[in-house]
C-alpha cells in the first residue's frame, strides 16, 4: 500500500451545483451496488483517468509568454470553463487521429 | 440584567463553542452569543446565534475563513435547500446530557481536501502550469466529467473499477466526437 504521508494535499473549493453533482455521482455509484466511494478518490479518479488517456490537452495561448500574467489572465476568463472545452478539444482530435 | 461571562467550551465535529451566558434577576441563565473556532488549523470565524425554544440555534456565520475547504471538510450532515447548502453541526448543549443541537451554516460552496500521489500531483501542476493555478485546474477537470456525465451502468467498488469505468466513457466520447 502507498505511503499516504508522501501525498500531496490540496483544499478544492467547488460550487455547489459541482459539488452536488459529484455527490449525485457517488451515490449513483452505490445505488449500481458498488460502494460509495469518498469524493476525493472520485475526483483522483478524474485525474487519473485524463493522465493515462494521453490526451494532449493544449493550455498553451492561456500560458503564453507575453507580460500578462496567468493569474492575471485567469482573473479575466475562467480557466475551468478554457480547461473543459480544452479537453473536450483533445478528445476529439485523439478521435480523429485514431480513426485515420 | 446581569451579565455575566461564562466560558464553557465544548468541542464536537472538529468545532470548539464558545458560550457567553447571561443571567437575569432570578438567577435563570440563557446564552447568547457565540463564536465559534475551527479548531486546530487556527481558522477562525465569528458569529451570533439566538436560542428558540426548541434548543436549536440558527446560525449565519460569514464565510471570513481565508482557508474555507479546511472548515468545509470537517462540516457534517449537508442538505441542500433553496437557500443553498446547510450544514449541520453537532455541538454539546451546555444543560443537557446528550448531542441534541443543531446548528445550520449556510455557504455557497463546498470544499473538500484531496490527497494526490506524486505521479497525479506532477500531471496537476504540468497541467496548471502555476501552483496557484491547480485549484482552478481541480475545478475544471471535475466541471469536464460533469459535462460528460458518465452514466454508471455497473458495479463500481474501488478506485481501479472507477478509473477503468471513466476511461471507457472517454473512450466512447472519442469515437463519438
């Protein structure tokens, strides 16, 4: 078993309809006979899933050189919603480079 | 009215109370004001409550914790209403035997702390680029699975069913566009 003293921690903060939907996700998972699984393993999960899917997830026109810094640029736009439509872009041009 | 300054502390779910009682001319005591502490991180909050007949007290804490996921982790029994999340807390009345009362906080969001290993938190801080930026980052990874809304249709028990179980509905979502 992992050292668990070695781990990273980190405080997320979600808004409640996320949070509500994880929660809906955890209990959907027992009601399908499995157990209901802390929140923190589900969102590991999530990470892990998208790290071993070998999705090139492209941040870079959010992580540019010019003299903005990101935490200025993020104060701007949201990096969540860039983050999720970035994936979803990967997704697809992994779809479509395994469908050539 | 006498008042007078009684300091009983009473800890239950990680939450130190801190009562002020107030006495009146026929020696009946009856609390007022609260504060309450999250305990050891040293996160502090403030707040007043008043008492109803039914020994419940209401409260309506500001959300002043600089670190609120630290106070929100250790927050027990969350409903939501239309007024947004509830959060109850037990704490130990002061003239009664047993865990009766329940406090409500209410807050907009929830925290939660996470633990990743090395190989999960390098990925997160690659992704994020800047150490300030994996919350956001947390934030948009759980708002992508909930866009993909992974419908489960199986037994789910451990953390390796799951991450398989998540990979297949990328997978479908790659062949389907």
């Amino acid at each position: 078993m992992a050292d668990k003293s070695s781990y990273d921690r980190v405080s997320l903060t979600l808004p409640a309809e996320l949070h509500e939907w994880l929660h809906q996700f955890t209990l959907e998972i027992k009601r399908n006979g499995g157990y209901k699984l802390p929140k923190t393993l589900v969102i590991r999960a999530f990470i892990r899933t998208i790290m071993e899917s070998g999705l090139a997830i492209d941040l870079g026109n959010i992580k540019d050189t010019s003299n903005a810094s990101i935490a200025d640029k993020v104060s701007s736009i949201k990096l969540e919603d860039i983050l999720v439509s970035r994936i979803i872009d990967a997704i697809r041009s992994h779809g479509n480079r395994t469908s050539q | 009215m006498k008042p007078e300054r009684r300091k009983h502390v009473r800890r239950s779910c990680g939450f130190i109370i801190d009562y002020q009682h107030m006495e009146d001319e026929n020696g009946n005591l009856s609390r007022r004001a609260a504060s309450i502490n999250v305990s050891k991180e040293g996160l502090c909050m403030r707040s007043a409550y008043e008492e109803n007949e039914n020994d419940v007290l209401l409260l309506n804490i500001p959300y002043v914790t600089p670190n609120p996921g630290i106070f929100a982790a250790k927050v027990k029994h969350a409903v939501k209403t239309e007024h947004g999340f509830l959060y109850g807390l037990y704490v130990l009345p002061l003239f009664q035997e047993r865990y009766s009362v329940i406090d409500t906080i209410s807050l907009g969001s929830e925290s939660i702390e996470l633990a990743f290993d090395g190989k999960e938190a390098e990925f997160l801080r690659n992704l994020a680029g800047d150490e300030s930026l994996v919350g956001p980052v947390l934030e948009g990874v759980c708002a992508f699975w909930n866009e993909l809304n992974p419908k489960i249709g199986s037994r789910i028990s451990t953390f390796e069913e799951l991450t398989e179980f998540l990979s297949g509905e990328l997978e479908k979502r790659r062949k389907g566009g």
